[in-house]
C-alpha cells in the first residue's frame, strides 16, 4: 500500500512539475493595482508563478521588486527559448523558483567561488595512448550523492570540494556517504580574507588544506543549514578521514580535464562562469552562450562527458552536478559545450582530494 502510495505521489510529483510551464505560460486574468506598469498577460503569469511556488512577499514593495525581476527573467527566457527554437543555440530556459531573483541577487545568494593562483600544477603522468570511453558519467556508477540546495549561502566552494571528496571516500571504503558541507564553511574559515569565507565564498583548494590537516564529518551528524554565522562543530572522534594530498589540472586544457577526470575515478571539482542570465534559468541540454568567458564566480561538480546525438552533427558535453536544488536544470544536473575554447572556463581551476 505504501508503495502504491508513493507510486502515486512521484507520478503526481512529475505531472505538477511537467506542467508547471504550461500553467505559468496560460495564467488566468487578474487585475491588481500594484501590477500597473504590466500588462494583463504578465500579470497572469505572475499570480501563476506566486501560487505554484507558493511564494510570499514581505510587503508591496518587495513584491514589486519581484514582479520586475520576474518579467525581466521572462524575456530572457523568452529571447532563449526562440534562438532554441530557430537552432541557434543547444539549451533551453524555464521558469523556476528563483525566477524572481535579478542576477545580482541571484548570484550573490547561490554562487560563492573566489579565484586563488594555483601553487602547482598536475605532474601524475597518465598514460595516453590509452582510448579513453566515449561517455562517461560517475552518478551512474555510483559515486556521486543526491543534488543539494545551497539556499542563498555561497558556498558552492564546499559543495564542489566535499563532491569530489565523496567519491575518492567511496572508492576506498565502497560506501557511498554525504559528507558536510557545513563542517567545511563552518571550520574552514579565515577571518582575514585570506581563506574561505563561508557563504561569502572560497576555493577548493584552500578547503584541501583544511581537509589535510583537519579531516570531516558525515552530514548526518553535521547537517548543511545554509548559513555562515556559526561555530565550527567538528567532531574529530567521528571524523571519516583526511586528505592525503590533491591534484590540480593542468589549466585550461579541456583535453587534460577529460584525461584527469576518468583516471581520478570519480567528480572533479570545477569553477565557471555562471553570471550569464540565461544560465539563472537553465532547464535543459547544452549549455553553450559564447560570451561565458568571463573569470569564473561559481563552483560546481565535474561528473562526465559525452555526445548528444539529438543534434546535427552530435554535441560534446560536459556533465556537471549542480547545488541549485532539484527544480533547476536537468534534474539539478547541467551540461556545457565541450572542447569549445574552454567554454565558462570550466577547465580554468580543476582539481581532486587524494585520499590515503
Ligand atoms: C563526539 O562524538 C562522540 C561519539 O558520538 C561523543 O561521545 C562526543 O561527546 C562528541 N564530542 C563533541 C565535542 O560533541
Ligand atoms: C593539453 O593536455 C594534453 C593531455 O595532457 C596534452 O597532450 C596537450 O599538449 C595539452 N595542450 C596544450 C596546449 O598544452
């Protein structure tokens, strides 16, 4: 009964989600003042957006801050959605919950990667006449935990880092465990602006350090909560392990990226530039906006490659884990342009925890 249940609720689940665009797409008519400066339809299209979401508004003036986003994220949804349509670009764009965020905000509250000189560089010797698999994807095999949520913190720093780590930990225990990312921004901190800032962002590397010296604790006895106004709370009696030591790709060779990628034998922790607006309301397929090539301001988890055979010729991707929740983009999961100039920068600050 209880599966047939829950059966139940998961279909229910996917037919709200597959028809929340379509709903914010037909609106109903509404009229309210505080609405003034838009017309009917985008009206319409706000109401439907505050109902799905359930979203509440302190008062009139926050609200109308929201509409303006709002509508501005929609035309930038919009213009997408027709390059998409006319095949000039390989990824569309969707309403979703932070729709009403101006990229400023928006970056601010879910980004948090601060750029570091790299010390050194990667030295392993790989063997390359080796032919690497044409498709690679470490969820599927297991290495990598369910999609998180870092909630207007920027500490996407942690979450790229703590990725990487739990897949070198599951390699060598062959448990698959979340570990926190709140130990990470909590006890990893440098109150100087030297280091990691918490939810004001960091780097991975200066987290490896942290890990080599200090070790971590499962999320489960250290859950996440978003926030970077608290004392660090290690246990070091329940600590999983430490870092051994890290690698850092060679930069900016996408080639190096893919090599490092399968021989690490799991995530690897990237950087990119994710300040384009479009990219706020990604919902699906291959990110490719040529201008992403500015320095990155963003952290996420580096889990595959492959080709997408829905286009003409077939499309190289990157497969990337993201830490926006599950509402956003392919299942929380994204995909950029591969071997493309080094698209976002994605191949500019890569690296992976060695675990003893
Ligand atoms: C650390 O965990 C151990 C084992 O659960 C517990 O006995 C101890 O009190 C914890 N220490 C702190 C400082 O919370
Ligand atoms: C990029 O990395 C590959 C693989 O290690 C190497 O063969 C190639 O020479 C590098 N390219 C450049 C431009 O350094």
């Amino acid at each position: 009964m209880k599966l047939i249940v829950s059966a139940l609720f998961i279909i229910f689940l996917e037919f709200i989600v597959s028809n929340v665009n379509a709903a914010l797409m037909r609106g109903t008519m509404s009229k309210i003042a505080k609405y003034i400066d838009y017309t009917p339809e985008q009206v319409d299209l706000f109401v439907t957006f505050k109902t799905i979401y359930k979203k509440k508004y302190r008062d009139n003036n926050e609200e109308a801050i929201a509409v303006k986003n709002f509508i501005n994220n929609v035309a930038t949804i919009d213009s997408q959605n027709e390059k998409f349509r006319r095949g000039e670009t390989k990824f569309k764009t969707a309403i979703w919950i932070n729709s009403d965020m101006n990229r400023l905000d928006f970056l601010e509250s879910f980004t948090g990667y601060v750029g570091k000189p790299m010390k050194r560089l990667y030295k392993t010797k790989y063997r390359r006449d080796k032919n690497l698999p044409k498709y690679l994807n470490y969820f599927e095999d297991g290495f990598v935990t369910k999609v998180s949520n870092q909630r207007y913190c920027g500490s996407s720093w942690a979450f790229a880092t703590i990725g990487a780590l739990e897949a070198q930990f599951a390699r060598k225990t062959g448990v698959l465990r979340k570990l926190s990312e709140q130990n990470l921004i909590d006890c990893d901190r440098s109150f100087d602006y030297s280091g990691n800032r918490g939810c004001k962002g960091g780097n991975m590397r200066i987290a490896y350090e942290y890990l080599i010296k200090t070790g971590i604790n499962a999320e489960n006895i250290y859950p996440y909560r978003g926030k970077g106004k608290y004392n660090c709370n290690f246990n070091s009696s329940l600590s999983l392990g430490k870092v051994y030591d890290f690698v850092e790709i060679e930069r900016k060779n996408e080639t190096a990226l893919m090599y490092a990628l399968y021989h690490a034998g799991g995530p690897i922790a990237v950087a990119i530039d994710a300040s384009d607006p479009a990219f706020q309301n990604y919902q699906s397929g291959i990110y490719d906006f040529p201008e992403c090539v500015n320095e990155p301001n963003h952290a996420a988890l580096l889990i595959g490659y492959g080709f997408d055979y829905s286009f003409t010729p077939p499309a190289a991707y990157w497969l990337l884990k993201n830490s926006w929740g599950v509402e956003w983009g392919e299942k929380g999961f994204f995909r950029i342009s591969k071997d493309a100039n080094n698209l976002c920068n994605i191949a500019t600050d890569a690296s992976y925890p060695i675990v003893a």
